[in-house]
C-alpha cells in the first residue's frame, strides 16, 4: 500500500507575518526534488493569509493549527472552518497536545472539530496524544484507541481519505528526545489497527499517520523508515527552512528504502 510521504511543519505560537514570505521563499523551490513527499507549513491565524499568498502556485500547502466546531456565530476570539477553507486552507491541525493540556480541549471537542473540519471541505490532522500521568502499557494503550475512536465517531467512509492522524506522545514534545522508533511504530500500528476495526482494513491501509515528538534532521530517517510511519509533524526543527527542507529529503529517502 502506497500512502505519499508527508512532512508538516507546526510553527506554533512563532513567526511573525513579516517572516512567512521568506521561509516559503526559500523551501517552495527546493521542493520540486521532492514531488513525491507532501509539504506542509502550519501557523497561527495571524500569519495564515500572507502564508497562503506567499505559497500560492507552489506545492506548499498551508494549514490552520486549531479551528472551532461552529460555522458562524457568536463565538468571539474563535476560528471558523468556513472562514479558514475561504482563505484557501486545506490542511488543520486539531487536539495537539498542547490544545488538550493548556486549554482543556476533550475528545468531544476534538471530535466536533473534526466534524467541522471535514463540513467544510478542510483536511483535519487529528492529534493523538499519550498520558504522562499512565505507567502501564496496556492504559496508555487503551487511552490511545479511546482518542481514535472517539475523534472518528460521526465520520464517513468516503471522509476518511482527507482524514490524517498524528501520534504524538506528550513527553516527547519539545523535549529533544524523541520516542524509539520501534515503539513509536508499535503505537502507529496499533492506531492503524484501530482505525481498520473502525472503517475496514483497506480505508485503513490508505489512512496517513504521523509522528511527532522532537523530529530533527538526526532521527527523522530512522522514524520515517518504519512501515506504518507515513510522515512527521515538525515543531521546533521546522522553525528553520533549511531544516524543514532537510526533514523532506529524508523523508523522500526513507519512503524510497521502505518501498
Ligand atoms: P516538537 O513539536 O517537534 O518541537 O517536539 C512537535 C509538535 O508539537 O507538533
């Protein structure tokens, strides 16, 4: 089964707009050796309309890094899919861990934001997460299936080959230490496993999953190389272009071996 590489940036709360036109200066040209990986830059909203005018006609694709579950309304300080897919956003990032843990988001609301991602044509990259507080093997395994199937209820069939999902294990984010590669490959399969007891083995073996938890340049080969591994999302590496570019040679070499 063939799922195209994917390499997706999460810039988080950094970059001012002034400086989104010279990163994508600066990668959109590289990434014509690469046509075969998936670029992706996520940024805050503040930056996401000079980002989209700066990608426009090159392979990057510009995602959102949060989004509300309503279309319109009186929601102040919220985000609209609507609005989002209007600017020309494909791509959101929903329940990163950081949204979970700083800012309360649940698995429903995770699931509502999906929902609406997926309403308004947007490509929801849902984040998985692992629990800190678990220490055995089989609750972190149980709280990782719960956040997939409860972010999938509610959607179709047809629906699932816009739906991306990202492992990322809480301590490994921002740490500097990413998670082994096998272990990390061993919770992709078992997401991917979940996903088939969901929707069939086939719309399983299409699904993208990725992994994040300080990527960089050093372990992203290792991590990439794993069977059920389709991609990373980037956070403090990615705030480099160079880097960011980096990241996607390897992925391109990674998916090549695997093949
Ligand atoms: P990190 O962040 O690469 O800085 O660990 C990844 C993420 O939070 O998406």
């Amino acid at each position: 089964m063939k799922r195209q590489p994917i390499v997706v940036a999460n810039w988080k709360m950094n970059k001012l707009p002034s400086e989104a036109a010279g990163y994508i200066q600066t990668v959109a040209p590289k990434l014509a050796d690469y046509e075969q990986v998936d670029a992706v830059l996520a940024g805050q909203d503040v930056l996401l309309d000079a980002m989209v005018s700066a990608a426009r006609d090159t392979r990057i694709e510009i995602g959102a890094e949060n989004v509300y579950w309503e279309d319109r309304g009186a929601y102040t300080g919220e985000t609209s899919p609507a609005a989002l897919a209007d600017l020309g956003i494909r791509v959101v990032i929903i329940g990163h861990s950081e949204r979970r843990n700083y800012f309360r988001e649940t698995d429903e609301m995770v699931n509502l934001k999906t929902l609406a991602a997926l309403r308004n044509g947007l490509c929801p990259i849902i984040a998985i997460d692992e629990a800190v507080q678990l220490t055995s093997e089989n609750d972190q395994a149980h709280w990782i299936v719960n956040q997939v199937v409860e972010s999938l209820k509610g959607v179709q069939e047809a629906e699932l080959s816009r739906v991306m999902l990202a492992y990322e294990p809480t301590a490994a984010i921002g740490s500097g230490q990413a998670m082994s590669p096998e272990i990390a490959q061993k919770s992709l399969y078992m997401i991917r496993q979940t996903v088939a007891d969901m929707f069939g083995q086939a719309a399983a073996d299409q699904l993208r999953i990725l992994y994040g938890g300080s990527v960089k340049p050093t372990n992203a080969y290792d991590l990439l190389v794993q069977p059920d591994i389709d991609g990373v999302l980037v956070g403090d590496a990615a705030l480099d272009a160079t880097t960011f570019i980096e990241l996607v040679s390897l992925a391109s070499q990674a998916k090549r071996i695997a093949e």
